[in-house]
C-alpha cells in the first residue's frame, strides 16, 4: 500500500481509543457488579446481626452476609446515603437507596480534553515547522528532513521567461539553444553518438544576464527548472549540504526532462584549500565532493541539465571545471553597442517615450553598462520624468539619468566661492577643448560645473563614437591627454594648481604603469611584462598582493617612463589649450553663466571663436 494513501496512527485515533476505553470500563463494571441492595435493607440486616463482614469506601460499602437471602445472595453492595438523613428515614419506615451519580463527562473534561490539547498544540506546530521551515529545519519535511533540497521548482507556467525577453547576448543564446533543443527532441540530437554536456557554466560580470538566461532556457524547454544558490547548500549540521546535492539530482531525476540551475556556484565550488587560512572547510569540501560524485554519476541521456552561473571563474576548483562534468563554458560578457541598443529595447517597451528618444543615442552614452545597469536607467528615466511632471520620458531624462548613476546626486545646496567656481570652470573647458581638439578622441556630449557626488565639483561626459576591444599607444597616450586638460587649464589661466585634479592624476597613473608593465609599450623596458594583469570579472585588485617579480633597477626604469609618459601627456594638454586659450576664456565664462553646457553649446562656442583667432 502507498505510504501517501495510509493515514496512520495519529492523535485522534488515540483519543478515540482511550474514549472507548472508558465507556467499556464502565459498562463493564456496571455489569460484574452484585446487584445493589436498598441502604433501607443494609440497615436492618446491620441491625439484625447479619454482617459477616465489610469494606467502605467513599461511596458504596460492600461485603458479605452471615445468612444468605431469599434469592440466595450471599454478598451485598450499597451506595451510601447522609448518616441523618438516614435515621430520619429509617424512624418513618421507609425504603430508600443511594445513586452514585455518572462521572464519564467529569473525566473526559478533567484528565482527556487537556491531552487532546496539548497533542493539537503540538500537531500544529510540527506542520507549521514542516511548511515554513522554522528554525533551519524546514523547505519540505521537519527536523527530520533538513538534508531535503530547498530548490524551487519552476515548472513552464511559472518561469515565464523565453530567449526573447533575453537581450545583448545573441552568441549565449545560441549556444544554450542546443540544450533547448535536446530536452525537447533528445533521440534527434543522440543520433549521430553525441550527448548533451552534462554540465553548462554560465561565467560573466554581475549583473549580464546569467541568471535570466538561465530561466530563458526552462521557458524555452517548458521542462522543471529547479533554481538554488550555492549558499543553500551550507548549512550548520554537518552532511546536510551532501544531502541536499543528493536530493536536488534525486528530484531532477524524477521530474527529468528538467533543469538544474545553480546560482553563485562558487560560494560551493571554491578551490579546495586556496584562498582560505587554516585549511580547508570540511563540510565545504564535502558537499563539492558529493556535487562532484553527482556530476559523475548520471546519465545526460536522463534528460536532466546541470546550468551553473558565477562572475568569478578563476577561483573554482579545477575538478569541478574539467571535461565529464562541466563540459562547457559560455561567456555572457557586458553588451556591446548594438547588445545594449537590444537591451534597450527590451525594456523601452514598458515606458512611455517622448519623439525624441534615440535608442541608439542612449546606447552611446552608456559604454560598459550591463543589462542590469541599463534595466535601472531606464527606471531612474522614467522617475524623473516624473518627478518633473512630463507626460513622456524624454532623452534629457536619460541623460539626467546618466548622469546620477555616473557622477552622483546633485548637491546644488553646496555653495562655492567664487574663485572656486572658477577653478572648476577653467577646468571641466579644458577637459572639454582637449577632447574636442585630439583626433579619435571621445565626442564631448556635456559639461557642468553642478557639484554632484561626494567629492565631485563638476564633470564632463564624453560619447565614444563606437565601441572599443583594442587601443594603440597613441590613443592612450590622447586620453591621459584629456584627463590631464583640467589642470593644465588651471595652470594655463591661474598660474597654479588644485586639488581638483587628484582623480584625474590617479587614472592617468594607472593607464601609465598599465602602458609600461603590461602592454610593453615602452622602448627602454622592451616587450615585458612586469605586472600581471587584474582579474577581468572581478574589477577590483587583487586581494592578495603578489611579490614583485623585477629588480631594483627595473623598478627605479619603470618609474621613469610612467612619469615621462605623464609629463609628455601634461605637455600635450598644455599645448592645445594654449592655442585655445580664447575659446577656453569664453567658454569658462560660459559655465559661469550657465552652470551646464550641452554639445550644441560647444558647437557655437567653436563657429563663434574660429580656429586662427586661437592661435597665438
């Protein structure tokens, strides 16, 4: 019989019993019983002499007889009765007996009632327990079940997701098509002797889509999509996280055709012994082995696909990403131009768009975004647009938008002096002159003297015309160019220098020694790398600081040319605002005024103070 279909034995059945019990008891007592003689009767036998003997007891009193009676009884039970009211009785010559009256429903509300309680009580909150999980020991099952999966199961209806909700990642999709493809028609894509990967590893930035992606394949599929973090995995209890991969694929393979996703797999795959002090973490390690053993042992043929997701790759254990179980790694890396033109896209459909939105103009000013960053700048658009009362979300939202995720809030209550306002202004023009100056250069698209952020006094927005994978020297040697246009506008005008510039010297440091210790780009030092290159997923240093691999005099080498390309770069910067010292007067004067200035503004500014009136 199913275990599903029989009920059991639970509390009420237990109630039940001992209810019956009693009502048997009693009757049974009722029936063993001697018949019971009139209290009136017992007295005068007392009287007569005709008690052998007696037991009393809070009720009745029972015994036998010296001479047995007419019916030939030998033994006698009474219910006592009030010694008064007795004799009162007795003088009169009446016959009387006592009643015991019924205690059944005094027991069942004095001893019964309080236990059927206390098990309801305790019923209820092992269910609650079983449901919502209390306490660690929940997601299916009580304290008997903490080793059950807690990964949700998403069936077609409830993922909801296709491939055309999934923009910017056109070469993902098509390579995760052909898992769509073998979970609908397996016996079409094993004809040929191949098989499935068992294992797809979703690897790429924050915030690019894996996650999406993921889900986009079990709507596409319409199979079971069983999503888990990686973190779920780890619990207290020791072997719980073991139990939990054994009954995820054990869950997978009843509902197969499904999929499996793990999310942040490196929170359960990190590298055995690295990256930790004091050894390795035991129940870690244990539930990678037992995911490892998983991986091993099913069958691909099953129908269940295993779809991982992390945005740090170099820190997985080699076990995990070898061939047999990891079989593949797709990149989902930040969109390109035309990626975030779709991504775009995807999301435009759920505002509404003044005419003068170009999807393709707020692509351009959005280099590096990811999906996630462009779904929240759409979002910030459409609250200020809002916020400012129009009916329609218009390009200057987007850029009002842009603006506040790149540089900050704006602090118009922070009140500079005026000679700071000038510094800032002299600034941010020569930032914009330089640029607008050097061939292949960024378009400039705004500049404001607006303080927005913590520490930022004003900013300039530069449009790149197209996306860019590679840089020659000279480019970089251009953008140190414009980053260093800002102070060299102040020593140019005011004859000194600011603080203002200390984030402008710390990026064109870095694309310095970057240029010199990674790129071989200085003639001096030859074609030699000197400092290996950060992680590209993580956009942060390196935590653990690796020990200089070059000598004394490498390094004093190295210093020179960064600080010379640096000095060439300042030189540059000076030399351009130099011959535009004009164009930069006017156009300081112009951020004085106006406080924001658009590309328009510099256009005019350009036709207005033509270049020969610049030269000097």
């Amino acid at each position: 019989m199913d275990r599903n279909q029989n009920p059991g034995w639970n509390v009420w059945h237990i109630a039940a019993v001992l209810l019956l019990t009693m009502v048997a008891h009693d009757i049974w007592q009722s029936f063993k019983a001697v018949e019971p003689m009139p209290y009136s009767e017992f007295m005068q036998q007392l009287e007569a002499g005709n008690v052998a003997d007696m037991q009393v007891s809070a009720d009745r009193i029972q015994g036998s007889l010296k001479r047995p009676l007419q019916d030939g009884r030998t033994r006698f039970v009474t219910v006592r009765v009030d010694p008064q009211l007795a004799g009162a009785l007795a003088e009169h010559g009446a016959s009387f007996r006592g009643v015991i009256e019924s205690t059944l429903l005094r027991d069942l509300l004095g001893w019964i009632l309080p236990v059927l309680v206390f098990f309801g009580i305790w019923m209820f909150a092992l269910r609650k327990i079983a449901e919502k999980g209390i306490g660690g020991f929940g997601g299916g099952g009580g304290l008997m079940s903490i080793g059950k999966s807690r990964a949700k199961v998403y069936v077609e209806t409830g993922v909801g997701v296709t491939f055309d909700d999934v923009a910017g990642v056109d070469e993902a999709k098509e390579e995760l098509r052909e898992v769509v493809g073998f979970l609908k028609n397996p016996d079409e894509y094993g004809r040929l002797g191949a098989r499935i990967p068992k294992g797809i590893l979703l690897v790429g930035p924050p915030g690019t889509g894996k996650t999406l992606l993921a889900r986009a394949v079990a709507g596409e599929a319409g199979v079971p999509f069983f999503s888990i973090n990686g973190s779920e995995f780890v619990e207290m209890f020791v072997g719980v996280g073991a139990a939990r991969v054994r009954d995820l694929f054990e869950q997978a393979r009843q509902k197969a055709p499904a999929i499996i996703f793990i999310d942040e797999i490196d929170a359960l795959g990190r590298a055995r012994g690295a990256f930790g002090f004091g050894g390795g973490h035991d129940e870690k390690e244990q539930t990678l082995n037992q995911l490892l053993a998983e991986l091993d042992g099913f069958d691909p043929k099953s129908g269940v696909v295993l779809l991982a997701a992390t945005n740090r790759p170099e820190i997985l254990d080699p076990a995990l990403l070898r061939a047999g179980r990891f079989d593949r790694q797709v990149l989902v890396d930040r969109p390109d131009r035309k990626g975030r033109v779709q991504i775009l896209g995807v999301h435009l459909r759920k505002v509404k768009l003044a005419p003068d939105v170009d999807p393709e103009q707020v692509a351009a000013l959005t280099p590096g975004f990811t999906g996630a960053d462009i779904a929240n700048l759409v979002n910030e658009a459409a609250l200020l647009a809002t916020r400012n009362g129009r009916e329609a979300v218009a390009l200057a939202d987007f850029t009002g938008a842009i603006e506040r995720i790149v540089a900050g809030l704006e602090k118009r209550n922070r009140l500079l002096n005026p000679l700071e306002r000038r510094i800032v202004a002299h600034h941010e023009m020569g930032h914009a002159l330089v640029a607008m100056a050097l061939p292949g250069a960024d378009v400039v698209h705004k500049i404001s003297i607006i303080p927005r952020g913590i520490g930022s006094l004003g900013y300039t927005i530069q449009r790149p015309t197209e996306d860019r994978f590679l840089m020659t020297r000279k480019e970089l040697e251009r953008k140190m160019a414009v980053l260093l246009g800002g102070r060299a506008a102040e020593q140019l005008v005011l004859g000194e220098i600011s603080t203002g510039a200390s984030d402008d010297l710390a990026k064109v440091t870095d694309i310095a020694r970057s240029m010199v210790m990674q790129y071989g780009m200085d003639e001096t030092l030859g074609n030699l790398v000197y400092e290996a290159p950060r992680s590209a997923f993580l956009g942060v240093p390196d935590q653990v600081a690796e020990p200089r691999r070059h000598s004394e005099e490498s390094a004093r080498r190295i210093d020179e040319a960064v600080r010379g390309l640096v000095a060439d770069a300042f030189a540059e910067s000076l030399a351009v605002l130099t011959r535009q010292r004009a164009r930069l007067e006017r156009g300081a004067a112009l951020l004085l005024e106006r406080e924001t200035l658009e590309q328009k503004d510099l256009q005019a500014l350009c036709a207005e103070i033509p270049a020969q009136e610049t030269e000097q």
